[in-house]
C-alpha cells in the first residue's frame, strides 16, 4: 500500500519518507511522525492502517539530518542506541522536515497530525507553531509539559498511560491545567509506549480506546 518517498524542507534539505494512499479518493491527509526508532516497521503499519481508514499518511524521516534512514526495533540495546537522537534533540529542524510532510499533502485537502513518543511532543508543537493544519493529535510525548504555555492553532487531542514511567501524572495535570482546550485522556494500567503493538509495553486494551478515539476525533476536525 505504501512507498519510500522523498521530502524537501524549505531549507533545501532533502529527506526521506513513507506514504501510503488509500485505495479510493482520500478525505484528508495525515502526518505521522515517529517515535526514537524512526520510520520503521510500526510507523510504516500506522500509516498503512490510516490509509486502510481513508486518508493519505505520510512519515517523514526527521532524523535524515543526523542519520539518513534510520530504523530501529526495540531490544534494550536499540532503545539505548535510538535515545541519542534525543540527548539534545533540535526541535526547530525537526519542525521544519514536519512541515516539509505537510507541505507535500496538503493538496490532498484537510491535513491533521499523529505523533507518537518523540512524535507526540513533535505534533504538539507542530499544532502550536506549523501552518496549514486542521487537527493534531499525539501520543505520551514527554515535552509536552514544557511547551504547555503555548496554543495550539488547531484542535488537539493527547493521549497518556497512567503508568508511563517516563510522564508523571504531575506532568498530565499540568497540562490540563494550562491548556483546557486540549483533550487529554489517561488510560489506565496503561505504559509508555502503550500503542505499540511491536513493544512489550503494548496496552491492547488501551490501544482499542485511544485509536478508534484518535480516528474520531480526526473524523471531526478533518473536512
């Protein structure tokens, strides 16, 4: 369903990608953005099943800049690999290759965002700062707390597990006390990493509520 692609950001570096179209006319277009682990097995199934839903989704590589084509699975020692992209990571050239994916669907019509982890925060702040988005949504991204005074420019929901060893529940209510109009749910029992079905984190229970909820709420915002 879905192919290697490259991107240009408006800086003139080129990028890879995957995107995956939908079988009839599409209703909108869908940004994915990875988690540490790049475009890889799962980004590349998140597109292929919102392409499966009917949109166009397209996954930028936004560590091209550092490794070109980087992919990762999940044993201890590529997660400990996969996390010195994000030491010092460099949200601003990573933003500007989002808006590259966005840039390259937009004509499709409506364009919303998914991020994942790393993704999460990245579609964040891609809701408070990129153009020519109609909705965001993200998943345990751990900045989000940090760039909670800022307003998203679109409708935007996040998602939490209750259990994320990494996102204090201190962090979730921060957040909902700073940006009431963002939706935020907290799944419970639920893990970092919790939609993942690729990780040992991997919440079935929480994933069936927050996926069909992520698809709603696109449904919603994306026409």
């Amino acid at each position: 369903m879905g192919q290697d692609i490259t991107l240009t950001a408006s800086d003139g570096f080129k990028l890879g990608g995957y995107r995956a179209d939908p079988a009839d006319a599409p209703k909108a277009a869908i940004v994915v953005i990875q988690e540490i682990f790049g475009v890889n097995h799962h980004i590349r199934s998140v597109c292929d099943r919102l392409a499966g839903a009917g949109y166009v989704a397209i996954a930028p590589s936004i560590f091209d800049r550092i490794t070109p084509n980087f992919q990762s699975g999940y044993s201890p020692d590529e997660v400990a690999n996969a996390r010195k992209f994000v030491a010092n990571p460099d949200w601003a050239a990573m933003l500007l290759d989002t808006q590259a994916a966005i840039d390259a669907v937009k004509s499709v019509g409506p364009v919303g965002i998914i991020g994942f982890c790393l993704g999460g925060s990245i579609a964040f702040a891609a809701a408070t700062k990129l153009t020519d988005l109609s909705a965001a949504v993200g998943y345990y991204g751990g900045a989000v707390v940090r760039f909670a005074d800022d307003k998203p420019k679109v409708p935007t929901q996040l998602h939490f597990g209750e259990k994320d060893a990494g996102i204090p529940l201190t962090d979730v209510e921060t957040i909902r006390t700073k940006r009431p109009d963002v939706e935020v749910h907290v799944y419970p029992g639920a893990q970092h990493g919790f939609h993942c079905d690729e990780r040992a984190s991997y919440d079935k229970t929480s994933a069936d509520i927050a996926w069909p909820r992520s698809l709603d709420f696109f449904a919603r915002h994306l026409k």
